[in-house]
C-alpha cells in the first residue's frame, strides 16, 4: 500500500458540510492501490468511551492520472463528529486518523479526524437560480448600438481634467437592450457584461468613476432599463467589478498625484514611493506593471467601505444580480468576506464570481466567493477538441482531477468557458473547422458547471489577439445554423434536472477511436451524453454501459444495443 499518496484534510474539499445534519466524507488513495477504504463516525462528545461508531463503505467517485477519490455521504443527527478511515489493499488493512496509520485504532476520540461543529453558517449555500444558470458573456463596446447593428465607429467623449473616455466599435448598453430578445432566444437566463463603468480606456478596466456608467456605453439610467428588459425575460445580469487597480483619472489617485504624501488618498494605494509620478516602469504597484492601472489599498477600511459601497450601490440602483470581480486573487481575503456579507445583506441571492485563473480551493469555501471562472476547463477542452493532444483516457483523467478540486455544490456552479475577452477565441485553436467548436459547445453544456457562451461564438467569430478576439458582434451572420443547434442544446439542458445537477460518472473510453461516453445522474434520472471527438463513425454497445435500449432526445431515434455516433458528433441519450 501507498500511505504516501492517501490524504485526507478536514474542513476543505475532502470534508464539508451539505446541510446541518449531512457531511460529505473524502479520502485520496494512488491509483487502483485499494480494494476497499471505509469511514468510521460517531458523536465526538459522546458519554460512553470508546464513543460508538457506525462504519460506511466509501465508493470510488473519481479517478485521475494519478489517484482515485472516495467519498461518503453521511446523514446522522450529530452535529459534532468525529471520524476515521480503514484502507485495505487486498494484503495490509490500517487504521487512518489524524496521527497517521496504525494497526489498532486508539480509544481516544480527539486523536480521530474532527468535524468539531456543523455550523449553519459555515455551510456553502448558492444562490439557487445559479445552479440554473445559462451564461452569456458579452465585451459591451463590441455588441450592438442598435437592433441587430453595430456601427463600428470610434468615440470619444471630454471627461473632467481633460480626460478622455473612448470606444473602438460603438457598442452601447441600449444596444444591448435592443437584443434581450436574440439572447433570450437562445434560452439564456444570466448576462454577464465587461465593465461599464466610467474609464479612459475601450476595455474600461481602467475605471474613474465607480458609481456612474461610461458616457460612451450610455447612462445610469441605461442600465437601469437594461436589467428591468433582462428581468422581464427571466434573465440575471452580473457587472465587472475592478476594485484590485483603478485608472489614473480616479479622483484618489489624481489627488496623489498632485499631493503626494499629503494627500488624503495617499494610504488608499499600495505601496506608493515618497514621490508619485507616472511613468514606465511605474515605482509603485499597478496591474501588470501599467502606470495607468495603480493598485488600490483594499487592506484600509476606508477603501474597504468605498468598494463595499460600491458592491452595494449597483444592487440598490440597478437591481442586479452578481458581481464578477476582477483580478481577485491579488486582493487581501479578509476584504472579500467583508465584501460579500455586505452585499448579501442588500440582496441574499446576489452571486459572486472571482477572477482567478488557477486552482482556487481557498477562496471557494462559502466565506468569499461563490464561483470563480473556470479557465482549467477551458484549457482542457482547448487540448481535447481543438488540438487533440489528449486522448480521451487523459481528457477523461483530468476533468475527474477537476472536480475533486471543490465541493460539489461549488462545482455545480463554476463558470465554464470555451473563451474568453482575455484568450483567444476557441474557433481560432480549431484552426477554423466550425465541427471542433460545435462539439466543445455540446460537452460544456452537458457539463457540470455553469455554460458560458461568449457574444458570436454562436455565430462562429475567430481571433488570436486581443483586437480579434474582442471584434465586433457579426449580425450580418445571424442566421447561422449553430444558434439553432445551441439552442436545442440549451433547452435540453433546462429540460433535464441529472444535466444541471447530477454526478458525473464515465462510462465508455475509446482512446483508439476518439469516442466518450459519461452519465450525469441524480436519484430519478440517467442521461448519457456520448461524444465522438474522431474522424470517422462509430458503432458502441450501450449494453456494456449498463443500458438495453436508449432514446437520442434530440431526434426521438431509438437505439437497442448498438449506438451511432457520427465524426465529431454529440448525442444526448435517455
């Protein structure tokens, strides 16, 4: 046996609570090293010693390229547990508790693993109608400025001090509004917009004014009506919050400018020199090294009550409905806890997405964020669909290593994404061929996560730079037979509770012939969902996955025993 590569960490990942009385129970053991691996619990402040326990059989949910995970479900009335493993790999069986491994488990309770206490309000709750979520994401100044239209016309407008607000393409809120329909004709419920606020730059990360929309994209008012279009179509809608780094025209950061250390903002940044000038490289801290983008101060508490004013002001105002923050990872925890309990306290259900790129476990555990964009999958779908260099054994391996990395109500609501305003578009990794994107589109929305389709990819937009792939939306194609195919999709989604909130079970791996099979499972429904990501068609027994007969939802075909499945081709079966 392995004992290096068995782990178990409690209050993370591997041990959290899904509701008052219920725990969910992991334990990390090498690869098919196990034969059986059990739990054992019981009441921590029990009378009796040893405390009783009852044992139950761990079941293997997941395994990547290195390891398999079990898991356990365990419902009691306890609310303070305490709990150890067995692990038996055919020849040695040990004790596994917080000490290590052992022949003989101790009589000693508080050397167990500890749950100390089921706290209501630890537990990780979202927001319910993000487990529902369809996404579309949209770069505001690259939509629309009018119905099916964008002008693609650069504007400025003077701001105070001789600022300058700019657009590249035109795009307005009210273009936007003058869409809702065409979004909501693809059965999407949540809009998430680049930022709108007040900014010199096209991209508007650089903001100046946090509590006023750029008179570029249009007003205050303008978003107003926007959410309330949104909303009446039973669409979310969640804003960018840039609170790492502001723009140079930032009111606080002008007065440094002209004050230095006597201005009144000076502790509102992090990190200034004696004297502040602008200039390349800057010698204070500011996003990626760009002068024009100083980091902002967010351990001071009158920084905090700004940005907290901030969070809440837009939900007071316009009514939305999450926020999507940027650059999270840099900003100090304690300011998004605070954060997010301010916002929650004007809107419970308000939803928050952080930023990060890389694996973010501890910002994910109900006390910070509830969501955060899920570049990991983006990568792996870019390797697997578009550049095959994973075989669907790997593919398989690492999206299993994925969803081991959170709990699973934080799984069920990670943003998925093919791309993004910051990479290139996925259609551009597919060297063009329209199949690759379309069968990724599939799988995302099969996925377990939250869908993301980013403005055009419906309508098959390319582009490896920063100007490409932030291009303007072509309306000129919308007629393309892809929204009607992500619409189908999209409907199935909604229309299949195991899609939106089953477990993810492989069923069938063909390395040789490029073909996928999983389940998305819950107490009352299986949906198989296979994919043939090769060149050629293939013909796969649903008998060795368990099933006599299965039904295509999308065309009504039935098949008993043997499946279809065309090159680069997606069924959804039942």
């Amino acid at each position: 046996m392995n004992k290096c590569a068995i782990l178990h960490i409690p209050l993370s990942q591997f041990a959290y609570a899904q509701d008052e009385h219920t725990i969910c129970l992991r334990l990390r053991a090498e690869k098919n090293d196990l034969k059986q691996c059990c739990v054992f619990y019981g009441d921590r402040v029990a009378y009796e010693n040893p405390i009783p326990v009852k044992k139950v059989e761990m079941k293997k949910v997941a395994e990547d390229e290195l390891f398999d995970y079990y898991e356990a479900i365990i419902r009691d009335k306890y609310t303070r547990v305490c709990y150890y493993f067995t692990v038996d790999d055919g020849i040695n069986r040990f004790f596994y508790y917080e000490r290590g491994f052992d022949t003989e488990i101790t009589d000693n309770r508080t050397e167990f693993f500890q749950f100390p206490y089921i706290r209501r309000e630890d537990i990780i709750r979202m927001p319910t109608w993000a487990e529902n979520a369809v996404m579309y994401h949209i770069f505001p100044d690259s939509f629309a400025d009018g119905h099916r239209h964008l002008s693609e016309e650069k504007k400025e407008v003077m701001l105070e001090e001789e600022i300058v607000s700019r657009v590249v393409r035109g795009g307005t809120l009210k273009g936007i509004e003058q869409n809702v329909d065409y979004i909501a004709g693809l059965g999407i419920n949540c809009l998430y917009l680049n930022p709108i606020f007040t900014a010199s730059s096209y991209h508007k990360y650089d903001t100046i004014n946090y509590f006023s929309v750029d008179p570029c994209l249009g007003t205050n008012e303008d978003l107003k009506e926007l959410v309330m279009a949104c909303h009446e179509k039973g669409i979310r809608v969640i804003l960018d919050g840039v609170f790492n780094h502001c723009g140079a025209g930032f009111a606080a950061f002008r007065d440094v400018l002209k004050r230095g250390k006597q201005s009144q903002y000076y502790d509102w940044f992090y990190d200034l020199p004696e004297n502040v000038e602008m200039k390349d490289p800057p010698e204070y801290e500011a996003f990626a090294y760009v002068k024009e983008m100083p980091k902002l101060n967010t351990g001071n508490p009158e920084v905090v009550d700004y940005f907290v004013s901030v969070g809440k002001f837009w939900i007071e105002e316009a009514d939305i409905d999450g926020w999507r923050l940027d650059v999270a990872n840099e900003i100090n925890h304690d300011f998004w806890r605070k954060f997010k309990k301010a916002v929650r306290s004007v809107k419970p259900d308000i939803f928050l997405i952080g930023e990060i790129w890389e694996n973010a476990q501890c910002w994910l555990m109900g006390d910070q964020f509830d969501s955060t964009m899920n570049y990991p999958f983006s990568y792996l779908c870019r390797d697997f669909f578009a550049e095959n260099k994973l075989n669907v054994s790997e593919f398989d391996a690492q999206l299993h290593g994925m969803l081991m990395r959170y709990p699973a109500p934080v799984n069920r609501v990670q943003m998925n994404f093919l791309d993004s305003h910051d990479i290139p578009r996925f259609l551009s990794y597919c060297m063009g061929e329209q199949k690759k994107l379309e069968l990724a589109m599939f799988f995302m929305l099969m996925m377990v996560g939250i869908p993301s389709v980013f403005y055009g990819d419906e309508l098959y937009i390319s582009g490896q730079t920063e100007k490409a792939y932030r291009s303007a939306m072509p309306w000129q194609n919308v007629e393309s037979g892809f929204y009607s195919k992500l619409k189908s999709w999209i409907a199935l989604r909604k229309e299949n509770d195991a899609i939106r909130y089953g477990d993810f079970v492989t069923r069938y791996v063909d390395d040789e012939n490029n073909v996928y099979f999983f389940e998305r499972t819950d107490k009352k429904q299986r949906i198989l969902i296979g994919i043939n990501n090769g060149s050629k068609s293939v013909e796969v027994s649903c008998r060795r996955m368990g099933y006599e007969m299965v039904t295509d939802l999308l065309s009504g075909e039935e098949f008993r025993d043997i499946i279809t499945l065309n090159a680069m081709e997606g069924k959804v079966l039942k």
